[in-house]
C-alpha cells in the first residue's frame, strides 16, 4: 500500500509540474464567456467524472449538464445550442463514438472544448480548443485501469468549477438556496435565530448574587445576563464563574452585587448569524459554551453550544 501511495503521489505530481497552464486559464474564459450551457460528455470512466464535474458546477453556480455520448447520437443532440459550450472528455481521444458526435455539435455551432491527455489524438485535432492533461501513466501496474488519468481528470474539472465560483463571485447565500436539504444545506442555512433560547436568565448590576442563583438554576442555561433598564446587555455571569467565586470568597460570596462579579468582556452575535459561525467563536475561545445575541444593542436570546451540537452541524464544521 505505501508504495502504491507513493507511485500515485508521483503520477499526480507530473501531472502539477507539466500542466500547461496557460492553456488552462484559455478554457476557464472560454467556459466564463458560455452564454448558455456548459455540456459535458465522455465515454467509460471519462463519463463519470464528466457527469461529476457538470453537477459541480451546476451546484456552485454555472449552468452544466450532462449529456451521454451514445444519447446524444440518437436525438438529444438537440438540446445543444450556439450559445452551449462543449466540453469532451476523453484520455486518449480517440473514441470513436465521440469522434463521430463531434461534426454534428459543430454543426449546431456550439464550441467544442477537448480535455484530452494525448495532445496528438484525432479528438484533440478537430476540437475549437483542447488542453492534454499530462500523464505519466496509470497506477494499474498494467498501465490499463483509469487511474491517474481519471484523477487528474477529476482535478482538473474541481479546479475550473471552483475558478468559475469565484469570477462569477458566487455568495454562500445563494450556494444555500442550492442546497437546501441534506447536511450541506444545514451547515449553511441554520440561523442563530432557529437554535437560540428566548427565555432568558435575566438579572441587574445591583442584584445580589444569592437574589438570582434561583434564576440561573431554573432557566438552565449555565448562565446569567445581567442588563440595564433598556435591556442593554451589561455582563454576563456563568456557573463557572460561579464555582470560581465560591473557591476564592468562602465567606462572603453570597452578599456580592452582579455589577462586581459579571464579565463585561464578553463576545456576542447576531439573529441572522448562521448557527455554525456561532460555533466557531465559541471554540475560538475554548471555555466559553453560551454566546449572548444581541439586536439593536439589545439582548435577545442565547444560544448554547449545547443546542448546536445536538442539531447536527458540528460533525460538519472544517477547520479553516
């Protein structure tokens, strides 16, 4: 296994140093400037990474579809326009079926784009434009399988989609209406506002500690707000501090005033805010497990890494 590993390492890395990158970023404007669909197509293995990179894009912003070469020779050629682009997939560029295909798209005038990796081939000679995606050879110790070609494929294909992503400056609020179901569409769609408690564990600067322990033992959210008149959030109070209190006054804690105990530098955040950016403050500063939410200066809720965790989202979130 681990000179197999070793082997693919390489593979991929002649690919990294050999890739003509000018050429790369002739079809990233090329596929920019599509006025319509990017159509991708390929045969055997070259299909499924053909279909992957149209779904990709197609999730992230650029219209893409897929389109089975065999389907396309017998009447859904049709869906291709002037204003499509399209995209063949193909290793040795020599499959005949897409060979064949290729005189027809033309004549619906849509520009053909050849991703090949044998820059000699027929398919990269009657393409518009094409790029070889160098390969040293196969991880098939008969040089047979698709194996470094599919994965450079595959490279290649998430690097345009992600290029495409980011010139067309594809926002995380519309990335969301895209995924609205599944985990995805979780992680970047639950708000602050659906997980934080409204019933809130309120005191003020001049209550005494033993007037309000009752408060935060019944709201049960391990902590105390401590706010003015105006419901201004002045400090906040956690049970740990609590316990800290407890160790340092063994005497007198009971007779302490809020605006004496509470934490005035705390860290907040917003309604609108998504439930995951909340998550990643609270773990930015490890001890802190309850996060204020403030609207117009004004508390609002709470939300607990607690709720957080239990709606599903953490095993989701990446480290930056």
């Amino acid at each position: 296994m681990i000179e197999l590993f070793e082997k693919k390492r390489k593979y991929l890395n002649y690919f990294f140093d050999h890739l003509d990158v000018e050429k790369a970023e002739k079809i990233l404007k090329i596929l920019l400037n599509c006025k319509n669909n990017i159509v991708f197509t390929g045969v055997g293995k070259s299909a499924i990474i053909a279909n992957k990179i149209a779904m990709t894009m197609l999730s992230t912003g650029t219209k893409a579809i897929f389109l089975p070469a065999s389907d396309a020779l017998h009447g859904d050629i049709a869906i291709i326009s002037k204003d499509d682009v399209f995209v063949v997939l193909s290793k040795s560029g020599e499959t005949d079926e897409l060979i064949n295909l290729i005189p027809y798209v033309k004549k619906r005038k849509a520009v053909v784009v050849a991703i090949v990796s044998n820059e000699k081939s027929r398919l990269a000679k009657i393409a518009d434009h094409y790029i070889c995606l160098p390969v040293e050879k196969e991880l098939c110790p008969y040089n047979l399988a698709p194996t470094t070609s599919t994965s450079v494929q595959l490279i290649f294909g998430d690097v345009l989609t992600i290029a495409l992503m980011e010139k067309k400056n594809f926002s995380i609020n519309e990335y969301a209406l895209n995924h609205p179901a599944g985990a995805i569409g979780k992680q970047i769609t639950l708000k602050v506002e659906d997980l934080m408690v409204k019933d809130l564990p309120l005191c003020h600067e001049s209550d005494l500690i033993k007037d309000v322990l009752h408060v935060l033992s019944s709201k049960k959210c391990g902590t105390l707000l401590v706010v003015d008149k105006k419901n201004k959030l002045k400090g906040i109070f956690t049970d740990g501090d609590l316990r800290r209190l407890i160790q340092e006054n063994t005497q007198d804690f009971f007779n302490k005033k809020m605006k004496d105990i509470m934490t005035r530098d705390f860290i907040s955040i917003n309604k609108n805010a998504l439930a995951v950016e909340a998550m990643k403050k609270m773990q930015e500063k490890k001890q802190v497990m309850i996060l204020p939410v403030i609207e117009n200066e004004k508390i609002e809720g709470i939300i607990r890494m607690h709720d957080i965790v239990q709606s599903g989202i953490s095993s989701l979130l990446l480290k930056p």
